[in-house]
C-alpha cells in the first residue's frame, strides 16, 4: 500500500501547479500509485488536462526493502544496499526490480510516447509524474547515461520540475532544467523558454 500526499507534498505540488498556469499540456500522464496520482490531479487541475495513468512508469519494485529506513534494510540485508550503490543496474533491489528492468518497460513507454508526439505534429508538450528512481532511470535512457549510473548522475526531489525538449532534426532531446524546484520559492511560468 502506497500512502497518500503529506501536507508537504500536497504544499508543493499546488506550488509547481501555480508555476505551470498558462503552459499549454496536451497530455499528463502518471504513474498509478497514489501519491503520483494525486499530483498528477493536483497539476492538471490547473491546467484542464485530464490524468493519464500509465503502469510503466510505476516506481522500482524494492522487494523485501519496501517501507523499510535504511538502518533497516541495513541491519536485516547486510552488505546489500552497498552491492545496489555499486551497480544499481543489475542489483535487484530486495530481491524485486534492477534499474535495467525497469529501463527496458520505460524504453517501451518513450517509443510510444514519441510515436504520439510524431503522429500529432511534434508540437505537443506532454507532463509525466513518476517517481525518484523511475524518473533517474528515464533521464539515463534519454541522455544517454551508462545505467550504473543513474543514481550518481542525477538527483530527483519531490515535486520538481525538469524539462527536455524535443526537435525532429536532433538525435534526442536537449535538457532545459533539472531538478528545478524554484516554484516552492514563487517561480512561475514557462522560464525554459
């Protein structure tokens, strides 16, 4: 069972929400679990956009280490969480998912939302809500970093915003902002322009 928002989250989400007024979404798509989801409502709310769910983009399956602190997971599954530091690529997690598992279900994912993006004239701007680990993973297969390393090469907090674009005539697509969260100071509007 996932929780819901805190009043924190709830907070910065309607922050990043007040920052998106006025940038046009054709699409918001979400992972299904709930915390994703309420965000995904918060933030389409302000935009009149309906919420997408999509199982892919669901967070990393820890296994056994689910819920657990990580004096927890250290005291009863000692020496693993260095082995998934080391390599989280191939390191199933508590015995559930391995970063290039869920690489290949979201390389799926991009294809199809290309394809869309395509087939609906490329000028189209699409918002995801995932998780911190979904979302590293993402970055890795777009920016075209060696998988053991989404963890050290990118930073996801709650609720923030990054931004990368695509053109039609380029091999992938240019990071505009990372990791921003400069809307829970008061940031508005589209700055990536």
């Amino acid at each position: 069972m996932h929780a819901s928002l805190t009043d924190r989250g709830r907070t910065d989400a309607e922050a990043l929400a007040k920052r998106l007024e006025g940038v046009h979404l054709d699409r918001v798509i979400s992972s299904p679990l709930g915390r994703a989801v309420e965000t995904a409502q918060i933030l389409a709310a302000h935009t009149g956009t309906t919420v997408e769910t999509e199982e892919r983009l669901t967070e990393l399956d820890y296994g056994k280490w689910e819920g657990l602190t990580v004096e927890e997971i250290d005291s009863q599954f000692p020496g693993e969480r260095a082995l998934y530091e080391e390599n989280p690529a191939f390191h199933e997690v508590g015995g559930g998912e391995s970063g290039l598992e869920v690489a290949a279900r979201l390389g799926a994912f991009v294809e199809d939302l290309l394809n869309w993006w395509q087939a609906e004239g490329e000028d189209r701007t699409c918002l995801l809500v995932g998780h911190s680990s979904v979302n590293r993973i993402l970055l890795a297969i777009l920016l075209d970093v060696p998988m053991q390393n989404y963890r050290r090469r990118f930073q996801q907090d709650w609720a923030n915003l990054t931004v990368l674009r695509w053109d039609s005539h380029k091999d992938g697509p240019l990071l505009l902002v990372a990791n921003d969260l400069s809307h829970s100071r008061g940031m508005r509007g589209a700055t990536w322009d």
